[in-house]
C-alpha cells in the first residue's frame, strides 16, 4: 500500500524534490486534462495564492513516485471559499482554528479507479480525517463540483451544503462543510480494511498530536484479509 505523508512548513525540506512534480502534475490535470484554463501557467507548474507556507499538503507516495495528492488550507488565511466564490457560500466567511479548507484532490490517471487494494482517493479520503483528527480539527470547509456529493454519501463523509449549486464554466458547483469525526474515520477504515492509521509523519514530531482511538479491532476480518 502506499504511504500517505503530512508535508507542512516544519518538515517541507525533507520533500523538496516532490514539489517540482507535485506543481507539473497540478498543471497538466488541472489545466491539460480537466481544461481549468484560468490556472494555466507559462512555466507549467499550477501554484496559486494559497500555496503559502501554512498550507499543508498530503503526499501519497509509491516507489518515490508522487500517484495522489490533497492540499489544506487553514481558514484562519485566505482561501478559495472567502476570496474567489464568497457568493457560495450564504453562512458567511468560515475563519476559524479548527477549520481548514480542502483543494487540489487528484491521483494520477494510471492509478485511478484501482480495485485491487483501497483506492487511492479513498486512502486521501481516509488521511484527510485522520489529520483532522490527530490536529484538532473539527471540519473542512471545501468549494467543489457537485458530482462529489454522492460519493461523499457512500464513503460516510458529511458534508453540509453552505449554499445553492451554481453553475460555473459548465460545472456545478457548491461549498460544503464536512465533519472531522472519530465515527467519520474509523467507518472509512473499516470500508477500506485499514486497521491502523495510515499517515507518515517524517520530521514532523515537534507537531502535537492527539491520540487516535484503536480500530485494530474493528476492521471486519475480510478486509484485513486484503491489506
Ligand atoms: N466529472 C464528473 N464526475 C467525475 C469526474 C468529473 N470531472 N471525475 C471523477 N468523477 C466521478 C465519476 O462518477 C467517475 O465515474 P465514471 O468512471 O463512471 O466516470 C468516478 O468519479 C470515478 O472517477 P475516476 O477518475 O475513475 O477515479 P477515482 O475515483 O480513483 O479518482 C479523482 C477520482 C477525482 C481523484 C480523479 O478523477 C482525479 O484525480 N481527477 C482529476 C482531479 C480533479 O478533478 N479533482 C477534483 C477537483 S479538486
């Protein structure tokens, strides 16, 4: 299985050598494949305004190569949801510790869809709320399109529409507000047979973490069979 690692400011040097990729990657599915023309960028590396040193980003990582990725943002700072699509947003600006904003969710192409062990963007899935968890979050906000909805629902996330879906570039699209929960993450490890956190945390001891509850014991066996 690969290894998911937390990337923040306090350990960022020990992953150097995967930004240059992660950047090139971002360009060629944001804007080559998914035609996100407005982030396009002469030197072919995606990086925008929130790519700030308080970002924090999730490497998944198989045989040094970068195959998956996703970007927290805290809302303490700006994000996507304040700055660019205040409008979805009808509660009004979420700017708080124990929220953080969720972007730039991909897996490469070759490895999308896989059936063979947990998926990969199930795997982020189940990290992001690990993260959460072991950092005192409480929720992510998140601007996405709404053909997330659905598998939000079947994986157990809970997202909280903030606002009616508009449509944008021919997407539709919406800001929710997801729960950061203990029940939340020990369901996705249990649909993914993970019976132990899956987060690498290389350099990053000086960062407190809470502890996360066991699951060893509620992973049904067949999925532990699997791993
Ligand atoms: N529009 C509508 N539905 C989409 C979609 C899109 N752009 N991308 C994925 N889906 C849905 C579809 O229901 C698809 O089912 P299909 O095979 O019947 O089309 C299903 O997700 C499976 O997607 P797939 O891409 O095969 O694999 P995955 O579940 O392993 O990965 C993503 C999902 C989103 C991680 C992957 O598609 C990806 O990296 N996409 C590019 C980056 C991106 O758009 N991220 C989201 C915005 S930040």
């Amino acid at each position: 299985m690969p290894d998911i690692h937390v990337v923040r400011k306090d350990n960022r040097h020990l992953y150097e050598a995967y930004f240059d990729p992660y950047f090139r990657l971002r360009h060629e599915i944001y804007v080559k494949q998914r035609k996100w023309m407005a982030l396009e960028r002469p030197d072919g590396r995606e990086i925008d305004q929130f790519d700030t040193e308080e970002a924090v980003y999730l490497f998944c990582i198989e045989n040094n190569q970068l195959i998956g990725a996703m970007r927290a943002v805290p809302t303490l700072m700006p994000t996507l949801m304040s700055e660019l699509f205040p409008h979805l947003n009808l509660r009004g600006p979420i700017h708080r510790s124990d929220v953080y904003e969720l972007s730039r969710i991909f897996v490469i192409p070759e490895r999308r869809g896989e059936h063979a062990g947990p998926r990969i963007d199930m795997l982020l899935l189940t990290a992001i709320m690990e993260y959460g968890l072991s950092t005192g979050l409480t929720g992510f906000s998140i601007v996405l399109e709404s053909w997330w909805l659905p598998r939000f629902e079947r994986c157990g996330w809970k997202a909280h529409p903030l606002g009616v879906p508009h449509m944008m570039d021919g997407m539709s699209v919406l800001a929710v507000l997801v729960d950061c929960d203990e029940g939340t993450w020990t369901t996705l490890c249990s649909q993914i047979g993970l019976s132990r956190p899956v987060l690498t945390w290389r350099g990053l001891t000086g960062v407190s973490r809470r502890s996360l509850p066991d699951i060893s014991t509620r992973v049904q066996p067949a999925a532990q069979q699997a791993q």
